[in-house]
C-alpha cells in the first residue's frame, strides 16, 4: 500500500524546490536583461553606432606666411595624387606597366615604389605619382575600371611662391615619418595628425607648427557591413592654422639675394629698434618645394654632396671668423678697462712684439700706420693697436666683456637651426684641447681671428648692440599673427641693457665708426652711415710668404665681413655681410652694404616719415 500522506509531502518538496530554481533562474535572466538593457545601455549602443557609423577625420589647411607688409611667402595650393592599396591589387608590376601607357612613370620613380612596398603596410594607400596634372586626372578617371586599388586623392599642398629666395628662413614642410610621428606621441599631439601627412621640418614651418597647423576636424558616416557609406550623419569642419606675419622686408630680401648673385656667403639685416629680422639671406640656396611632394635619392643626394653646401643656413650656422669687425667691441672693452682712452697713441713700425718674445706679429700694412689713436685704430683697422690693447687686457676679460654682446652663444632667435660659434677662454680650450691658454693665443683673437668664431647673426646682434648703445633685444622673425580675424602683434623680447662704467665710450665708439664709413663706402651718402669691414684670414701664411690669393686655391683665400648701420643719428637697419673666399673685405663686402642701405634708407616711404 502507497503511504499517500508520504507521497504528497514528497511532491510538495520536489515542486517547491523546482520553482525555487526556475525563480532564481528568471531572476538571474531578469537580472541580466536589465544590466545589458539599462546599465550597459550607452556601451553597447556606442559599439553598434561603431559598427555602423564610422568617423573619418579631415585635415585642416596649413596657416599662411606673410612678410611685414603682407606680402605673401608660403601659400597652400590644390594638388592631385594618385594612390594604391596594395593589397587590392593582384599584380603590381603588371598594373603599373598597363598605368605607365596612360601616365608615364619614370625609371626613378618605378624604383622608388618598389623600396617603398618593402617596407609599406598593405592595407595603407602608397602614393605612387604626385602632382597629376588635370589631363592626367581626366584621363585615369575614364579608365579607372580598370585598375582596382587605385585612385586619385585630391587635397592642398603647401607651395613657395619664390623658390629659394626665403628657404633657409621658412624652411619647408615634408612627410611626416617615424621619428616625427615620435615625438607627437610624446607630446600628445598625436591625434591632432590624424588626417595629416606633412609636418613642418625646418626654419618658420617647423618653430611655428603648433600655430600653423590648426585642429582637424571629422566626419560621421553611416555605412553598411560591408563598409559601403550610406548617408553623412554629422559634418565637424577644421580650424585652419592660424596665418602669421614676419618681420622680413621681401624687396630688401630680394636685393640681398641678388646682390649675393649666387656667391657663397650671408646677409642679415636687423630692425635695431625691436631685434627684428629685416632680412636673412644664405647663398647658395635651393628650392623647397621639391621637399613638399617627397625628393627623390638622387636630387638630395646631389643636395648633399653639394661642395657648396646649400643644405646649410649660413646666417645662423655658419661659423667664420670675425676678424676686423670686431675691433669696435674689443676697442670698447680697453676704454672700459682704461687700458686707453681716447688720446691714447701706440706707435705702430708695421710689426709688434711681445715682452720677451722674438717673434713678430705683423701689422697688414708692411710699414705701418706711424702713431695711432683709437679714431684711427678703428678706422684704419691698425692690428697693432689691438695687440697691444689685448695683451694689456688679458682673455679673461675679454671673454666676459664679450659675452653680453651674443658672441659664443645662441641668440635665441626663432628658428632651431642655430649655431653658438666660439668665444674662446682659458676653460673652452682647457676642455675643447686639454690644452694650457698661451698669450699668443690671446693676441690673433685680439683681432677676430684664432679660435674666435661667429655666425652672421650674432655679428648683426653685436653691432645692433652697439649702435643702440647697449640696449638690446633678441632677435626673432616672428612679427604678428592672425587669430581669426584679429591680428595680434607678438611682444618684443627686451634683454637687459649692457651698462657701462662711463656711457661716453659708447659715443666714441659709434664715432670712430661713423668716420670709417664716411671716408670710405659712404662719402658721397646723402644719409650719414656707421661701418667697421674684416678680411678674415682661412689659413695661415708662413712668415717669409706673401699672401697672393691669384696663386692659392679658391677655397683657401680670404674672407670678407662688414657690419654697418644707418642712419647713425637714429639707426633704422644693422646688416652684416659675409662673403668666403672673396678676398678683402672693404672693396667685396662693402659695396654689398652700401647698396642694401640705399635700397632701405632710400625708399619713398622713408621720405614722408620724421
């Protein structure tokens, strides 16, 4: 017999213990629609929205360069390229020889595509042909059926409207490559190049990207599984890079130029008034818009092993030796010191020797200046007077009173490619040489030469120091910039003045500079100018020999340097000019500066100013 109390109790369990499951089941099922419904809900529709709308970030145009009268330097233009996929294309070399009927493809650039497939991801375009013409556009797009993985792209490339005229300013742009890519990462502005394929590698472009290249902006795009796009859901536009203006003079830039006419040397022109960049020629130069669209091996090849060497920014790189034109500052530092003043006379023989010492150093002229004052000292440029003056003085002093005036140190002005040149002392050749300081060394400085170097902008600096009577400023070519519609002028980088025990010596100085000027270059002037020239020996001359530059090889002979000023009651422009291997400095270098003030000085638009 079935005990029915018995069984019933058992169901009961068994039932009650069922719906317990099936409870805690649909609590775990309730309990999961709600997390994926209402808890997950903006993560999952984030990762639909993702899976159907896709974002593509668009590139902002490239701010513009102006000079200080707005004249336009680098300039955005529309450009056509044509791209490849690699991995939607079969065979490569099959499609490019059937391309090649329609656009012709040099041996160079064939070679050039097949390095860059070794190494390039085949998902990502590879640009195989830059700046397509239009007839070249129309007709790969009537038969671009027939090759599937290219196309053309369209956009704006940047472009120097003169060439090799501003290059060692500007600089120019390229692609941007890993070390680029590098330090974005590192700085974090990765993101802002998203959609951007050049980047600023020298001169203006590259000390100004963060103002030039702008935010990009980004598309919302509905697309379906297969990639296709649907609709546009949302248009972000970029912000454009700002546009800036520099303190360059284009016609005193193109006058520089063409005065250089393509000789190996340097003009820098500075507004003493405020530090700024008037004009900063280096020659030879070259043209940066090969740069913009990617230089072929063989072009920077030939770049590179240019004996010229273009690559290289004279004005701010290149280091020669000062030689005479710096006889006004070391002819400071003794009144400083009142080693002399301004009655003081030395008796030049045409050689001068140290206490003690056999050897003679010669004076340029072989018979000698006879007695010399500071005025003739600077204006003759007797090397007699400055041995005598340094040897008093000492390298210690010398190199401390120089430092002020920019010598052996950066300028600071506002491109990177910059040289510091050398403004030697007992520890610079303890650490450069492991060498003692011996006095002989001090007296071929005395005279700009021996281990003293400098850069033409430094030598510009010095006089606009001395023309402004210690008051200086860091030189920079960044004038104003325009933040949408408003132009905002950059502040002015004042540096503390140089200060001396007695200002008179400044006067006396900015004299016997006038003087040299008056009786040489600018005699016939109708405006009153200062100057002081170099001629800056390459290699010693052994001291039996005769200097005969005829009879050595060109890139031996001297070089030619001038520094000048004008107007000297209230300087307007300080230039300095440096030529190498061009020989004496007065007859080569000068007629440069003079015809580079007239070309300023001269204009209208100084006639109606006060």
């Amino acid at each position: 017999m079935h005990d029915h109390a018995a069984e019933a109790a058992l169901f009961k369990r068994r039932a009650l213990f069922t719906f317990i499951c099936v409870f805690v089941l649909l609590c775990v099922l309730f309990s999961n629609l709600y997390h994926l419904q209402v808890v997950s809900y903006k993560d999952y529709e984030t990762r639909s929205n993702d899976n159907r709308i896709r974002v593509v970030p668009t590139a902002p145009s490239r701010g513009l360069i102006y000079d200080r009268h707005g004249v336009l330097l680098a300039e955005n233009q529309p450009y056509y390229s044509l791209e490849l996929i690699p991995e939607k294309v079969s065979d490569i070399n099959a499609t490019l020889d059937e391309l090649n009927t329609l656009i012709a493809l040099t041996p160079e650039e064939r070679e050039n595509i097949t390095e860059l497939l070794k190494f390039h991801r085949r998902f990502k375009p590879l640009t195989i042909k830059n700046k397509l013409t239009e007839e070249q556009v129309a007709t790969f797009s009537v038969n671009q059926h027939k090759f599937p993985g290219l196309y053309v792209e369209a956009g704006l490339k940047r472009h120097y409207p003169y060439n090799e005229l501003m290059t060692h300013v500007l600089g120019y742009v390229g692609k941007i490559n890993t070390r680029d890519k590098a330090q974005l990462e590192k700085s974090q502005q990765w993101k802002n190049y998203a959609a951007t394929k050049d980047i600023g590698k020298q001169g203006i472009e590259k000390y100004y990207e963060g103002l030039l290249h702008g935010i990009p902006g980004h598309l919302e795009e509905e697309v379906n599984n297969r990639g296709r796009v649907i609709r546009t859901l949302k248009v972000t536009p970029p912000l454009p890079g700002q546009d800036i203006y520099l303190t360059l003079d284009l016609k005193l830039q193109q006058k520089a130029m063409e005065l250089l006419a393509g000789r190996r040397g340097s003009v820098v022109a500075l507004d003493p008034r405020d530090g700024g960049v008037l004009a900063m020629v280096s020659s030879p130069s070259y043209d940066p818009n090969q740069f913009v669209h990617g230089i072929s091996a063989k072009a920077y090849s030939d770049l590179l092993n240019d004996k010229s060497r273009p690559l290289i920014n004279r004005s701010t790189q290149g280091q020669y030796s000062p030689a005479s034109t710096v006889k006004p500052h070391v002819a400071l530092l003794g009144l400083e010191e009142r080693i002399i003043n301004e009655r003081t006379r030395v008796w030049d023989p045409g050689y001068w020797q140290m206490p003690g010492v056999e050897r003679k150093w010669r004076d340029w002229k072989k018979w000698g200046h006879g007695w010399v004052d500071i005025y003739h000292a600077i204006v003759d440029s007797c090397d007699i007077y400055f041995y005598d003056l340094v040897y008093k003085v000492g390298i210690d002093k010398m190199a401390t009173f120089m430092e002020p005036f920019g010598f052996g140190k950066s300028t600071g002005i506002d491109i990177f490619e910059e040289s510091e040149g050398v403004m030697p002392s007992r520890d610079w050749k303890r650490m450069r040489y492991n060498q003692p300081w011996y006095n002989g060394d001090t007296i071929s400085v005395g005279i700009g030469q021996g281990y003293w170097t400098t850069t033409p902008l430094q030598l510009a600096n010095a006089a606009a120091i001395m023309a402004n009577k210690g008051k200086r400023f860091t030189p920079h070519l960044l004038k104003s910039f325009k933040n949408n519609t408003v132009k905002i002028d950059t502040p002015v980088d004042e540096l503390p003045p140089i200060e001396l025990k007695n200002p008179r010596n400044w006067d006396i100085i900015n004299e016997a500079m006038r003087q040299t000027a008056d009786k040489s270059r600018f005699t016939d002037a109708t405006y009153t100018a200062a100057m002081k020239t170099g001629t800056a020996q390459v290699f010693s001359v052994a001291k039996d020999q005769k200097y005969d530059a005829d009879k050595i090889a060109e890139h031996l002979r001297d070089n030619a340097l001038i520094i000048a000023y004008a107007p000297y009651e209230n300087p307007r422009i300080v230039l300095a000019v440096v030529l190498e291997n061009a020989g004496w400095g007065g007859a080569n270098a000068g007629p440069l500066a003079r015809a580079l003030l007239d070309e300023y000085i001269l204009r209208d638009e100084w006639a109606i100013k006060p």
